[in-house]
C-alpha cells in the first residue's frame, strides 16, 4: 500500500474557521481512503495542512477496497477511514461479515457517482427503444428494461452489473434506478461486487455490462472507449451522503478532542474544495499516484461538471457534480442514515424492527459534529433529520444562531418522498423488492 503523511505544502483559498486551542505536540491519526475524487477533503486536510495546524499529524494510507478498509478500522490498523455511507448503518445494525460497531460524525460531501452501462449494451437500448443520446436517467432506465425483456424472450444470459460493496450508496443507487423502471435487481439480472479501481477494466474485459461507482473510474472507461454513463447521481437522489469519515465508537470516545479537532481541519479542507478558484490545484494534487493518479485533465473537468459521457463525444454538464461543503454537504442527517436502513430492508439485508430504526439513525452523530463545529461560522441545521425526496430546488432550513441555510435539491427519479416516521409504509409502498431469505441473526446478507 503506498503510504501518505502530510506534504508541508501551504493552503491557498479559504482559511480555516477559528479553533479549539491547540494542546501541546501533534496528535497522530491514521486514515484510510480509497483513490476516489469523494476522497478529496481528507487529501487535503492531510496535503494542504490543515490538519497540522490543529494539532493532528494526519497520515494517510490508500487501499483498494471496502473490505479492506472495514477490516483494517475493526482491527485498529486505522483511526479513522474515508468510507461508504451505509456501512457505519450496517455495523450498527450487526450484519455482514466482521461486523464491528461504527459511527460517522461528518459527511464527506454529495456528489460523484454514476451509473455506466458497456457501450455494445447502451448501442443495443437506442436501436431497442430509439434513443437519440440525450434521454434522461429515467428514460435511459426504461431502455434497458426493453432489452432486458428482450434477451428474456430470446434466451440470453442475463446481464451482470457490478457495485463496489453490498452496503453502498452504489447498490442502492443503481437498485434504485432499475426498480423505477421495473426492473428487478435480484431476478432479472445479476448483481456483483468488483473494487472501484477495477470496474473499468472488467466492463473492457467483458466480464460486466456496467457499474455503479465514483469518479473517477467511470469517466475513465468512457475515455477507454468501452462505457456509456447513462445516469448520475445526481439523477436519482442529489441530496444522497456518499462518503463519511468513519471511526470505531470507542476510539472517538477516548480521544474525543481529536475528533473534534480533525472535524474542524476537515471542515476547513472542504471549504477549501468548495472554493470554485482552487479545483485546478485540486485536481493537480489528486492526479499524484499516491492519491488517484488518473489523467489530470479528466480529474479538472470532473470537477467542474463537465465530462464526456459517451466514446462518440456526448458531453453533459452537470452542476455541483461535486459538493464538498455548501449546503450543509458535511452534516450527518439521521433521516438519511435511516433511508438507507429502508433500502436494506428493501432488498433482504435486514428485516423490519422498530429497534434497528433506533440502531439505524444513531450511526451517524449530529451531535458530534455540532459539538466540534461550535463557535465557527459553520452553519448547522437545528433539527438531525428531515423529509427526503420533497425539494425540487434549493430550500432553507433552520440553522443554529437562526441564520438562513440552504441546502439543494433533494428529489429522488422516481418523485417518491422518504418520510423518517412512516420507514415501514414507505418500504411497502415498493413493488419490486427483495424478501429477507436468512435470519437477522446468522449475519448473513
């Protein structure tokens, strides 16, 4: 594994909000990440010292997948990990492998994934369904449903797409979209797991048809020629927690100052991503081969929502394809941490229990975040949950210190609202889901 530590380099753009008094020497945090742009705010806590001038000698080391980084937090390898949303909701709950109690105190940011079908598979939906290359996520997902009922008919094998970890925004996210469209995950095509760097070289090898990931890998297979993104994230829930920072609970417990500490570097990181006028200086720190390595000029027009979507030369724009800090990027919303409960329910991962909803919603920690947060110019919801999947455009919110906080749009593709009260009706009101086939107990998924 390459091994990072803090560079020495001096930040530009915004400075860090006002701090906790520094205690004497550097606290040492170890951290795992996987090469994602999501990664970015804990790259540059650690590049740009901000986590230095908090007190926190921030040492960063790349892995290559979720297993990895699950195994190595539990096992005390890391302090803390750049890691998928639901897993700290899963370990909560006591299921998959390894299951270790976890929790996540701030969100890394929105924005990043996307879903990428092979190109010989997109070619087959436009003569299928006669799309021109400009349909939206909801159409592009009908399409294929019309070609997965044709190879149906005619006997083919079923296709087999891939996502990086049972417990992941991408699961979800790409179940998502192809049950909106009638099209079921678990019957009429194969799901498999395959790490983020390598989805791009099976979709080549053929061993996929597509895949659910962040950037940059599926822009990477569209410059390879071989992949077609045929919906982002931001088609089928913008307001979706992508990555966390996640921590065992009685780490933070015992160092509880350094978790607020490196909450405040990484608050100050991610405004500093957020900074329209740094993205260049971003994507030329994320292009090291110790972080992503992958072409810079592919990682400045991610970054700025701009990226090619098909090999012919298709373009899309897509604002805030990236979200690092506004609009409350960084807060943990419970009612998000239980939407993502309502998916693993939906799809056989765990029953329905009134006790996992309270299991559920205590992995993610508003309250730690607010603590660490307290007194800087930070604004910060008042209540830790929400109605999600009601906003069109930008709506405000109450904030501590009753100024105004906006935060962006929050509609699902399929118009459906999650409301965090109503968890059992809103699961029932799926048609296509998955019944639980093993006992909550034995751990299995």
């Amino acid at each position: 594994m390459d091994s990072v530590t803090t560079s020495g380099i001096e930040s530009g753009g915004t400075e860090p909000a006002p701090v906790l008094q520094r205690a004497p020497g550097p606290r040492h945090v170890r951290a795992g990440f996987i090469p994602l742009v999501d990664a970015s705010v804990l790259i540059v806590a650690a590049e740009l010292g901000f986590a230095r001038r908090e007190g926190i000698e921030l040492d960063l080391v790349k892995d290559v997948s979720w297993s990895n980084i699950r195994d190595r937090l539990t096992f005390r390898q890391f302090d803390v990990a750049h890691m998928l949303s639901p897993m700290p909701v899963a370990a909560a709950l006591g299921i998959g492998s390894n299951p270790h109690p976890l929790i996540a105190p701030m969100s890394l940011g929105l924005g990043g994934n996307a879903i990428t079908l092979s190109v010989a598979l997109y070619r087959q939906m436009q003569r299928s369904a006669g799309l021109s290359g400009t349909e939206s996520a909801m159409e592009n997902a009908f399409a294929l449903r019309k070609v997965v009922e044709e190879r149906r008919a005619n006997g083919e094998p079923m296709l087999t797409f891939a996502m990086t970890y049972p417990f992941s925004s991408h699961n979800y996210e790409f179940r998502y979209w192809m049950g909106a469209a009638g099209i079921h995950p678990d019957q009429d095509v194969r799901m498999v797991v395959v790490p983020p760097p390598l989805t791009a070289d099976a979709l080549a090898a053929g061993a996929i048809d597509g895949f659910c990931v962040g950037a940059p890998w599926n822009m990477l297979g569209v410059e390879a020629g071989v992949g077609r993104i045929v919906a982002t994230k931001a088609d089928l829930w913008a307001a979706s927690p992508e990555k966390v920072i996640g921590m065992r609970p009685e780490w933070a417990e015992a160092n509880l100052e350094t978790v607020h500490r490196l909450i405040v570097a990484l608050d100050a990181a991610a405004r500093w991503c957020d900074t329209p006028g740094n993205r260049d200086a971003l994507a030329e720190i994320l292009a090291r081969p110790a972080y992503i390595g992958a072409p810079l000029s592919i990682l400045k027009r991610l970054l700025t929502g701009e990226f090619m979507v098909d090999p012919s030369g298709v373009s899309r724009s897509v604002p805030d394809y990236f979200v690092f800090h506004h609009g409350a990027a960084n807060f943990p919303w419970r009612s998000q941490a239980l939407w993502i409960y309502s998916q693993m329910v939906r799809w056989g991962q765990v029953r329905f229990d009134e006790r996992f909803v309270d299991l559920s919603a205590s992995a993610f920690r508003p309250d730690i975040y607010r603590e660490a947060l307290a007194g800087t110019d930070t604004a910060m919801p008042v209540a830790d949950s929400r109605i999600e999947g009601a906003s069109d455009g930008p709506l405000v919110v109450p904030s501590l210190g009753g100024s105004a906080l906006t935060v962006g749009a929050d509609r699902f593709c399929d118009g459906r609202v999650f409301r965090p009260d109503a968890i059992e009706a809103y699961i029932d009101g799926f048609e296509i889901s998955t019944p639980l086939r093993h006992s909550f107990e034995d751990g299995t998924v």
